[in-house]
C-alpha cells in the first residue's frame, strides 16, 4: 500500500513539475543569483577563523581559532557599540513601522488620486537618494556657519551658533529624524499595496452600519495590516545588529567627539580594518551579526507563529 502511495506521489510530482515548467523556467535566473552571490560566497566564512594571509591564501592561511572575535567582545566599547546598534535599530524599527503605516492610511483617504500619486512620489523621493548626498544636506542644515538651524535659532531666539558636530546633545534625534525622511515614504509604498488590497465591501458594510472613519481604520484597516506588518518587522529584526554605515558614518563626519553617540559595530570595525588591516576581524564581525540576526527571526516567528500561524514567515 505505502509503495503505491510513493508511486502516485512520485507521478503526481513529476506531472506538476512538467505542467509548471514554464514558471520553473523562470525561476532559475533569481535562483542562480540566489546561489552566485548569496550561497558560494559563505565559503570566506572561514576568514573569520584565519589570519588571512594574501600571499597564502584563504586555505593556506594560518588558523587563529576565535581571535578575530576577541577585538569586538574584549574591547572596552563593547557594550558601547552594541547598545546603539541595537537601541537605534529598535527605535527605527518601532517609530518607522508606525508612520509608515499612518502615511499610508492618510494618502489612501484622500480623495484626489492625483494629489495622492504627487505626495507619494515626494515622500519617496528622498529613499533613492544616497547617503553621501544625505550627509551634504544634513550639512547644510548643522553647519556652524552658515547652516540653516543655526540661522534660525539665532533669528528667533537670539542663540549663538552651535557647533552641532561637536555636540553629542542632539546627534540621537538627528539620526531618528534624518532616518524616518529617507525611509518611511518608501515603506509606506508596501503597507499601501496592501490597503489597496483590501475590499472596498468590507468599507460598504461598515458605512451602512454607520462606522465613523476611525473605527473603519480600526476595524478593518489595521486587521488586514496585521499580517503585512509581522513579516516586515521579521525581516527587520533579522538585522538589529547592523548598523546603517552611511548614516553612521558618512553623516556625521567621522567626528571623534560624537563616538559615544554614532559608534556602532559597522562603523567601528570599519575604523579597526583600517588601523590594524586584518580582514578576519570584519568577517567576524560579520559572522556574528548574521549569527544573532538568524537567531533572532527564528526566535521572533517562532513566537509569532504561537500568537498567529498566519503571520509568520514559515
């Protein structure tokens, strides 16, 4: 009984595999970049345990074990760089996810169509712009001589000029601002694909029963956000312990002073390679972040997946 059970299930496969040969065909190119680029390369994993010799080679390099893991968890910046790596991406995380899906919600109310194609095309505008052209506006806006704030606190308040890149004060704000313009009008885009899919019936049957605006937003809207939310924020999670280099980096200009503030693990293992020129240190680096990152989106969906199976990633 079990053989012919294997029998029509191994025919029923290779029927559907023949019948869909054309979406399988299809596939294969993002499957071969898939592999190219995301599989063959984990091979320089190993990096993260030599002293990585060019002459030698990856192979012919001498092991040293654990060591290149030792500068990041020895050093006295430790907790320093993983605190702001991780408290900066909780706070991007929640405060992004929250906008965007307010932006969205208010640009699907608007009764113009227009008026909403031109604001979306505003608010996404500043996600394709890089962070070398973001740390030059930024600029123009905190420079101590002649930046925009600078100009207004004195004209409205009578305050001397600031030298923004010199004070730590201010700098966590900045980034949770400078974060929010150039990525909530691009996530907006996802959570409003998503409201579009909604039925327009489900609207209908609450305005007959005289629901106001907000109880359809949050009776219908938000419920069928759920779902879209959840693998957004897994994904998210996935990368709380990596920092946005240009952001971090580019930003504030690499001022010493502010490293207690815009430290995080990318930045300074971008500082100890180019100091001490040991590539295993940052494949270490590396490794342990995609480590935690995979640790964390099993863990978050496997709690996901207990509240509700639907939202979960797998």
């Amino acid at each position: 009984m079990s053989q012919s059970t294997d029998k029509k299930k191994k025919k029923n496969f290779l029927y559907n595999t023949k019948e869909e040969l054309t979406l399988h065909a299809m596939a294969l190119p993002a499957l071969a970049a898939l592999f190219v680029f995301s599989y063959l390369p984990m091979f320089g994993i190993v990096i993260a345990f030599k002293k990585l010799n060019v002459a030698k080679g990856i192979l012919g390099s001498d092991w040293v074990g654990f060591k290149n893991f030792q500068f990041l968890f020895a050093s006295t910046d430790a907790w320093n760089i993983t605190r702001n790596t991780v408290g900066y991406n909780i706070v991007f995380i929640l405060l992004n996810t929250t906008l965007a899906m307010t932006l969205a919600i208010l640009i699907n109310e608007l009764y113009s169509t227009r008026l909403a194609k031109v604001l979306q095309t505003i608010y996404i505008m500043p996600h394709f712009l890089s962070m070398a052209v973001v740390s030059i506006i930024v600029f123009a806006f905190l420079s101590a001589r002649n930046g925009y704030l600078n100009g207004i606190l004195q004209d409205l308040f009578g305050k001397q000029p600031v030298n923004w890149y010199n004070d730590r004060t201010w700098w966590p704000l900045f980034f949770v601002i400078i974060h929010a313009w150039k990525g909530v009008g691009y996530s907006s885009v996802v959570y409003l694909a998503a409201i579009t899919g909604i039925s327009k019936e489900y609207y209908e049957a609450a305005i007959i029963d005289g629901a106001s605006k907000v109880q359809q937003i949050r009776y219908i809207t938000l419920p069928h956000l759920r779902t879209m939310m959840a693998i957004l924020l897994l994904m998210a999670v996935g990368g709380i312990f990596r920092g946005d280099f240009g952001l971090f980096y580019l930003v504030p200009q690499n001022s010493g002073v502010l490293y207690p503030v815009t430290d995080v693990i990318d930045t300074y293992v971008y500082r100890a390679m180019t100091m001490l020129n040991n590539p295993g240190m940052a494949a270490a680096a590396g490794l342990y972040q995609s480590l935690v990152g995979f640790v964390l989106i099993i863990t978050v969906n496997r709690i996901v997946s207990k509240i509700d199976p639907e939202s979960a990633l797998f």
